[in-house]
C-alpha cells in the first residue's frame, strides 16, 4: 500500500472577500464625493424658486398715495375697531392674590 500526502485545500472564503472588495470601494466612493467631487451649483438644483426670487427681489416701490387718495378706498367700511391696550398682567406676578 502507498502512502499518499496530500495536502487539504483550503476553502476560500468568497462572501468575506466580497464584502472587503464592495466596503473598500464604498469608502473611496464617499471620499471622492466628500472631498474631491465638484459641488453641485445652486442654480441647477433650485432653478425656478431662484428665478420667483430674482423677479420679486427687482419689484421697485410704487407711491401709495393714489390709492389711499382714492374715492374706492375712502368708502371702504372699517370692520374692526381700531386696536386697544389689554391689561398686560399684575404689577408683581410674584405676589399672593
């Protein structure tokens, strides 16, 4: 009888280099994109509330004298009184009633 030495193969271990490769590349990825990647403009991200922006920043003050001098406006009702001064609390809360 012969004596056969073989030696045992050793299993590789897939899952675990799979998970090495995919966090290896998952931690250069989020570097690129901290540090190195271009940062977005604001302009191609928030096109249209810019431009709401722009047109309301550039409105230019118009004299309310017209309207306020106006016969539409002088027969408006008054609906409220106008606003009184309520009582604003005691002189010294810390007191006893």
């Amino acid at each position: 009888m012969a004596i056969v030495f073989e030696q045992p193969k050793k299993k590789i271990n897939w899952f675990g280099i799979c998970i090495s490769i995919f966090s290896v590349a998952f931690i250069l990825m989020l570097a690129y994109y901290l540090f190195f990647a271009p940062a977005p403009k604001i302009e191609t991200v928030l096109p249209d509330p810019l431009k709401k922006a722009n047109q309301i920043s550039n409105l230019e003050f118009t004299d309310p004298a017209p309207v306020l001098s106006s016969e539409k406006y002088k027969k408006l009702h008054s609906y409220a009184g106008a606003p009184l001064v309520g009582a604003l609390g005691r002189p010294n809360p810390f007191l006893p009633l």
